[in-house]
C-alpha cells in the first residue's frame, strides 16, 4: 500500500517475511533444491523450452487447468538457478542477522544457505551443472546443453568444489564464450524446441545480465578471463565488431542475437512478443553491469570491520576511483582511499599473489608509517577516518 495509508517497518522485518515466504512457500523439491515455481529469471524454461503439449504435465497433480500460466510449478520443478544464488543470498542474509546480534535466525539462514550448497554440488554433470528439473515425466533440462545462467553462481555460492570449478571454466570458455565476439552466448548450442530462432533471446542469443555475474564468477577464479569477459560486454567492443549496427554502440538493447543467428550483433524485430527494434537502446543492463563488475574486477567486499579487496585486472597499471572507495596500482606499488559516510577504525585487506605479497616493503596509513602486516595471502592493515577525511593508504614496493 502506498500514500498516507501505508505502514511502517524495520528492513530487518521486511526481510524476514520475504525469508519464511522462500522457506515455507517456495520451499525446496525432492532433490533439496529451491522450487522453480512458475519460472527463474528465464521464461523459457517452462516457456520456451517444454512443448506444448506438454506444458499440462508441469502443472501439478489433479489441476486440470491447462494454461501453463496458470498452472503451478511449486509443487514439482525446481531451479539450479535459484538454488545457486540462493546459496550465496542467504548466507550474506546470514551475516546480516548476526551483525544485527539475531544469532538463530543467522543460523537458520546459514544452515538453509549450506543445504541449498549441497543441493547444486550433486547436479554437476561431469563438464557443467544442471539447469532445472521439470516433472517426473520430462525429468532434467541442462545434461546435454550447458545453460550458462546457473553456472557462474555455482561459484559464487561455493557449490563447485575447486575440480568441478576448474572443469568448469574451462567448459564455459570453450562452449559459451569462445564462440561469441561480443560476450558469452546463454546455451552453448540453440535448442530445435525453444521459442525463437536460433541465436537469438534466450535461444542462445546474448545477454548482458547473465554475462555480468560471469565476469563476478571469473574474477574469482581466473582474472584474464573476467578482463577479457569484461570488455567483449562492453559497448566499445559491440562498436569495433558491428561498426554498422548503430545500436549497441552508445546504448543497446536487453539482449543481442550471437553468432548462431542469421543477424549477429542485432536484435530479432520481434522476440517473446515485443518488437525490439522499434527502440532498441535506453535498457540500463549494458550500461549497469559494466560498472558494477569493475568492482568486482577490484574484488570489493565489505565487512563488518571495513572492506577486502582482491584486484582481478591483469596490467601492470590501472586505477579506480569512485566516492567510497579507490584503488590505484602503479609500478610502484598499490595506493588507495575509502571513505565511509561516518567516523570510525577501518581494517583493510588486499589479496595479492604471493610474488607481489612479498614484494610489499612499505605501509603508509594517513601518512604515518606503520609495520607491514601479512596475514595468508593478504596485506592488512587498519585506519581511521572521518566523513571530512578518508582513510588514505600507500604500500609500496
């Protein structure tokens, strides 16, 4: 309810009823994972991908209604996709709940968080991870077509033990990413049975959305990738590849047909009912996910103490500069600022490899020297600042 009628509540609150709406609502299948429900971020996988005629079977027990948007998933389909994020969501849900010192219900949510982990682990099918289960009677989708959705978060959640991880990059970069100029395709191959042509929508076209929580993914496991992953997304490179295809240039679409189309670089004119070159440009995905990987690229993560960062960008000199946070390397070393809205004692860590780790001879923090501090893989060192005067910091080599 919105206007002079509407209530009032804590986030905290708020966020515990959508919590016990995905735990006992949603809730999870026969394999443990989430339920698809009537569908994840992609439509066509009960849309798209069931045949029509089969559409009535998805629908659960003793419903006669036919209208697949009717009818309910809850029951039966359950979601790698949601089981993978779900896996990562709720265990920053859990470290949300024990900042705010509710220690059970941060247990709830890290044990939910673990199951939902362990769930995805078991769908791994030798060279990728599972898609969705349907029904009994049409079974599992993604065995033989790698669908990139659920992939990346597979890694971001911990599902993907460090073997599965590595057969796993190394199958998206051949099947999804190698084939593509522009940035990953969604499937590894068209599928004959999907809405749309081949190469296009979410019949292994392009999107920008997925490709954004690839590059997060990538960042953690192999940094040349994320970089490259980074800019074969990027308008500068839809520019060089499709000079002629004035959008995607200064602006683009929700989605771009890949190489398996007959118009690659392009959008279909009609695509899931909407005419997508009556105004292709002004969609905020490729314009949003370019910035907020970068800060994946830099691995900026916050902590109740401050923020870590593990910087994924394979040159020799680059820097980032935004209100909160900076970070600068030079041949000399690493610089940076940050910069919260209140005063308070920072701990700071920067992930380094154990080259550059050791190369580290100096810290500087707000001018002062201070003893270098090497905890694993890390640099770490703490600081204090003001709204007016950031915590500023130098290592050198």
């Amino acid at each position: 309810m919105y206007g002079p009628k509407a209530g009032r509540a804590r986030v905290q609150d708020l966020l515990k009823l959508c919590y016990r709406y995905l735990v006992e609502n949603t809730g999870t299948g026969k394999h443990g994972l989430q339920r698809l429900s009537n569908g994840d971020w992609n439509d066509a996988v009960v849309l798209g991908y069931v045949p029509e005629k089969q559409r009535d079977a998805v629908a659960q027990a003793g419903d006669s209604v036919l209208d697949v948007t009717k009818a309910s998933y809850a029951q039966v389909g359950e979601s790698v996709l949601n089981a993978a994020m779900a896996s990562h969501v709720l265990e920053l849900y859990s470290r949300l709940l024990t900042y705010c010192g509710d220690k059970e219900s941060a247990s709830d949510a890290q044990k939910r968080a673990k199951a939902q982990r362990e769930a995805v682990h078991s769908q791994w099918t030798g060279k990728w991870f599972k898609r969705a289960y349907l029904t009994d009677e049409i079974g599992w989708i993604g065995v033989e077509e790698m669908w990139l959705e659920p992939q990346p978060w597979t890694i971001i959640g911990g599902a993907a033990d460090p073997t599965q991880t590595k057969t796993l990059v190394q199958s998206i970069e051949e099947n999804v990413r190698k084939p593509s100029k522009i940035g990953a395709t969604i499937l590894n191959k068209p599928i004959k049975t999907m809405q749309g042509a081949p190469g296009t929508g979410t019949n292994a076209g392009i999107w920008p959305s997925i490709n954004g929580t690839l590059i997060w993914a990538l960042a953690l496991t192999n940094r040349e990738l994320a970089w490259d992953e980074w800019k074969k997304n990027s308008l500068a490179m839809h520019a060089e590849v499709y000079p002629d295809v004035w959008y995607g240039i200064w602006s683009g679409p929700d989605t771009l047909n890949s190489e398996f189309s007959k118009a690659p670089g392009q959008v279909d004119v009609e695509l899931l009912g909407v005419k997508w070159t009556d105004f292709p440009v002004m969609n905020m995905h490729p314009h949003a996910w370019s910035l907020y990987t970068i800060t994946k690229l830099m691995g900026v993560e916050f902590s109740t103490q401050g923020v870590d960062l593990a910087p994924a960008i394979p040159k020799q000199e680059f820097r980032f500069s935004s209100p909160l946070i900076e970070l600068e390397k030079t041949t000399e070393g690493y610089s940076g600022k940050y910069a919260p809205k209140i005063a308070g004692k920072w701990r700071v860590t920067l992930k380094l490899d154990q080259k550059e780790l050791h190369r580290i001879s100096s810290v500087e923090i707000n001018g002062k020297s201070e003893k270098v501090v090497r905890e694993g893989d890390r640099i770490v060192f703490q600081g204090e600042s003001t709204p007016d005067n950031p915590l500023r910091w130098v290592l050198k080599y």
